[in-house]
C-alpha cells in the first residue's frame, strides 16, 4: 500500500483489535500530512490502513 489514497473502511488497532475512531486528532505531523491514528486503548500508532508504524 500507498501513503497515497483515502481509506473509507472501518480500522482497528493491529494490536487490541479496538475500532478506531472516523473523526481523529492527529497526534504528529506524519498523522497529520498521510493519515493515521494512535489507539486511544493501547497507545499503538497505525497508519491509515490500521498498520502498526514501527519506530
């Protein structure tokens, strides 16, 4: 996958399977320009396809 694209379908957390929210505050610049979410459960970053993003 992309960074490019819009995702229209539900994401869960890779790590507790928690539904993550449409509307999302992002918590960095790289959510902010590609997309992407932190679990508000877990604290796990994701892409926008619900991708766990490694450090």
């Amino acid at each position: 996958m992309s960074k490019l694209g819009i995702n229209l379908k539900e994401v869960k957390c890779p790590n507790c399977g928690a539904v993550q929210p449409k509307v999302r505050t992002p918590k960095n610049f790289s959510q902010f320009l590609w997309g992407g979410n932190t679990c508000a459960n877990c604290g796990t970053e994701m892409d926008k396809f619900g991708k766990e993003i490694k450090k």
